[in-house]
C-alpha cells in the first residue's frame, strides 16, 4: 500500500458526482489523502451544497467557482483553473467521474500535466457522437491510465476502441452509493410524507439534457406528455429546464394539468425516497435509469439510446423518444417483464478502485 501521505485528487463539479464520491471518498480515506476539487460546474443550493450537507461530503480543498457558460467556454476555463490547482496541489493520480464537462476537463489538465489519470465509469457508451457526455466519455477513456468500468458491455466496448491495458471491471459506484444512503435515510421523515403522496400512486419525472430541453418543439411534446399522464406527476425540476420551460411558453401547457406537480430539484436522499415510491419513473438522466432498476421501479426513457443497455434488455426500462408521440402512452402503460440481474457489481467498487490505486501508485 502507498504511505497514508500519497495525495490524489478527485475532481467533482455536477451533481451525479457528489452522490459518486460518497462511497468513492470514504474507500480513499482510508488509504491516500484524498483532496477533492469542484470546478464549481453546479453552484445553486439544491445541485451541490445539499449534496456536501446531506450526505457529509468532504469540504472541497479548492472550488473553482467556474460556473455556466458555453460548453467551450466552461470547458476552457475549468481546464485552466484546474492546471493551476493540479501544479500548485501535486497529486500523485487525479480521478475523474462520469461524463461531463468538468470530467473533460480534469482528464485533459492531468493528462497534458502528466499526472496519471484514472476515469470512473469508464466505458459507458451511448453510441451518439452529438451528446456533449458521450464526447467527454470518449476522449476521458481514451486519456486514462486506470479506467474503471461498471460493467461487462463497458470493458467489451473499451475492447472494440483498441482500450485494453489499466481496464479493471469493479461494479458501479453508484449501487455503492444506494446502499450507504440507506444507512443516512434511517432517521429522516420521507419525502412521500413531507409532499403528500401515496407510495404506487404517482409517476416521477425528470428532464435536463439539452438534446430534449434545449428544443421547444421537443420540450412542448414532453410538457404535452406529461399533462396526459393518468398519475399524480412529481416533476422536480433542473434550474436549465425551469428556464427553458419558461422561455419556450411549454410550462403553459400545465395550466389545465394540475396533477403535475413542479418542485425544486430535490437531493439524493429524497430522489432516492421518490424512486423507491413511484410506480413508474420517466426521464432522461442515465443515473436515475440505473436506480430504478436497482431499486425494481419500472423506466421510461425519453431517449432514442441509452448508455445503460442492461436496463432495456432485461426489460425494465424501454426507450420512448419524445417526438415518437408515445411517451405518455408508454408512461401509462409500460409494465416490465423479465428478472433482474447483478450487472452493477456488489456495491464494493470504490473499495476496489482503492485497492488498485494503492498497488498501481505502490508499484510505481
Ligand atoms: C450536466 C452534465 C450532465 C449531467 C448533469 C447533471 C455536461 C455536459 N452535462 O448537465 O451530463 O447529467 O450535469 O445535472 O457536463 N444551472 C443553474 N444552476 C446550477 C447549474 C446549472 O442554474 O447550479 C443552469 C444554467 O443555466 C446552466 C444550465 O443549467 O447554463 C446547464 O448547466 P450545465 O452544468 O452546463 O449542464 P447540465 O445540464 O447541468
């Protein structure tokens, strides 16, 4: 194992990767001391302070305060700020999570600083060359020393890219994280309760990537969807959709749907809880396809691809773009029909990438 002193840098900045460094910290505390780095990518209360609180997250060493923009732009700057604090900190390996921009650009300011550089959720392909987190997933892998990958399809994926070498298969993260929430939920009141609903009797709703809120035509179908869902509708929703509902004249469409409920973008603890109750979650946020088929709650995805292939062939989430039409059709009816299975690991995979790291930086 490396000396207790060996520091590495693990860079966060978009919700999905507070609820990664839960059991992703924890595991490297153990053995490095682990700085953590937020580019600032999310600011507002409800996409990253909540997370730090609710799920005791270590305090940032340096947050970046870079903010939106432009994906360019956003990229740009986090990559120079990043450059500064990685000379200034001298990890020994930076760790990035997942696919967005602040992930790219941690890979690249390691990769051109030449720090080793290990990617979690390596592999993950969604197999559209437009979406900006298949750009980061592909340019993160092909960056990375150590590339820690979920599942099987992801290793056969790096495989088919000629990405075979510092591949290691640990599980997911993200089931890891599920199952230490379950010890932070113990004394807390549900959020069913606190918002009036009744377990089995509402569909949640979640909508964020540009490809589907970006578009006013896309977003009028998915607003027209949602006002014909039979159930109760729980939408909380992302600061970027609430701006574009407004803008596109799309929120008009729930004057007369007063089933939908809008609320503020909840944290994890009370995502999990409005998962676990709903009789059917629809959205376009790949970590919340992978809870429900954790948490055996059927999904509808607006999307023509996933990158969590597992879900749609064990028959447990079914893709519905948008502008099929069919959306609320397949939200009011779509009833899984197959067993699942354990293709997301044992919910030990930061212990594991704490292993590794320990005999890959040991060795070197
Ligand atoms: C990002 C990730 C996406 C991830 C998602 C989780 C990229 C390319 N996309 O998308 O993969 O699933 O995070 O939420 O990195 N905004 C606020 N307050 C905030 C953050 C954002 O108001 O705290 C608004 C701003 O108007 C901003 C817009 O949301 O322009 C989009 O934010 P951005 O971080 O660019 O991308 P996300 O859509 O959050």
């Amino acid at each position: 194992m490396p000396s207790a002193r060996t520091r590495i840098a693990t860079i966060v900045g978009a919700r999905p990767h507070f609820v990664k460094l839960l059991p992703l910290s924890r595991a490297l505390r153990r053995s490095f001391d682990e700085i953590v780095i937020h580019t600032g990518q999310h600011y507002d209360f409800e996409m990253s302070r909540l997370f730090f609180d609710e799920l005791e997250l270590p305090e940032p060493a340096r947050h970046l305060g870079v903010g939106s923009g432009p994906h360019g732009a956003q990229t740009g700057a986090m990559l120079a700020r990043l450059e500064e604090a990685l000379v200034e900190e001298r990890p020994a390996a930076v760790i990035v999570l997942g696919d967005t921009n602040s992930t790219l650009a941690g890979a690249l300011a390691a990769a051109k600083l030449g720090i080793p550089l290990a990617h979690v959720e390596a592999g993950v392909r969604g197999h559209n060359r437009r979406e900006p987190e298949e750009q980061n997933r592909v340019v993160t892998d092909h960056l990375s020393d150590l590339l820690f990958v979920p599942t099987a399809d992801g290793v056969a994926e790096l495989s088919r890219e000629g990405i075979t070498r510092g591949v290691h298969r640990v599980g997911d993260v993200m089931l890891d994280a599920l199952e230490m929430a379950a010890a932070l939920t113990r004394d807390r009141a549900s959020a069913l309760g606190r918002l009036g609903l009744e377990r089995g009797r509402y569909v949640l709703a979640t909508f964020h990537r540009a490809a589907n809120v970006d578009d006013a035509t896309m977003l009028g179908r998915i607003a027209d969807a949602l006002a014909a869902v039979e159930d109760t509708v729980v939408f909380p929703v992302h600061p970027r959709t609430r701006v574009r509902l407004e803008q596109s004249g799309a929120a008009s469409r729930f004057a007369g749907a007063p089933h939908v409920r809008m609320i503020e973008p909840v944290g994890y603890l009370d995502s999990l809880d409005l998962v676990r109750g709903a009789r059917l979650v629809v959205t376009d946020s790949g970590g919340l396809q992978k809870e429900c088929y954790l948490l055996g709650v059927p999904c509808v995805t607006a999307d023509r691809q996933t990158a969590w292939v597992e879900t749609v062939r064990d028959g447990w989430n079914v893709l519905v773009p948008p502008e099929s039409g069919r959306l609320a059709e397949a939200v009011n009816t779509f009833k899984p029909r197959g067993q699942r299975g354990r293709h997301y690991g044992d919910g030990r995979a930061s212990e594991r990438i704490a292993d590794i790291l320990g005999r890959t930086l040991g060795a070197s």
